[in-house]
C-alpha cells in the first residue's frame, strides 16, 4: 500500500482494527523516508515500512515473512 496521502495510513488502521481483517499483513510502500511518516504508519498498524525505490528481492523476503508469521497466528 502506498502512503502517499493520510488515506492510506486511515486505511491501514481500519484494516487492523476490524476483527475481520486485522491478522492481514500490511506493508507499506512510500517515496519518502520521513520520520512522521514511518510512525504514523506503525502506529497505524503496519507490519513493516519500505522506501521506494525497494530492492525485489528483500520485498519479497518481507512478503514472504509477513505470511510465515500470519499462519503461524
């Protein structure tokens, strides 16, 4: 998810704060490596935080580790 507007950091917490999808792991993927921005997005919720450009194969690794954990959950 992108968060290049405050609606994607309302979108991840309303993700997980509903019973019905809060265990969805979110990643959110933004231009911009600001302070505010990565905070807003943990308090949010979001399970992890990559500045684009991002490396593929470390995204999927994050990807991949999100999932692990969900079905461990």
């Amino acid at each position: 998810m992108s968060t290049n507007s405050a609606n994607s950091i309302d979108l991840c917490h309303k993700i997980k704060n509903d019973k019905a999808t809060k265990g969805i792991p979110v990643i959110m993927l933004t231009a911009k490596g600001e302070t505010e921005i990565l905070t807003k997005a943990h308090r949010a919720g979001a399970n992890d935080y990559r500045v684009k450009p991002f490396n593929l194969p470390v995204m999927i690794n994050k990807i991949t580790t999100n999932l692990r954990q969900k079905s461990c959950a």
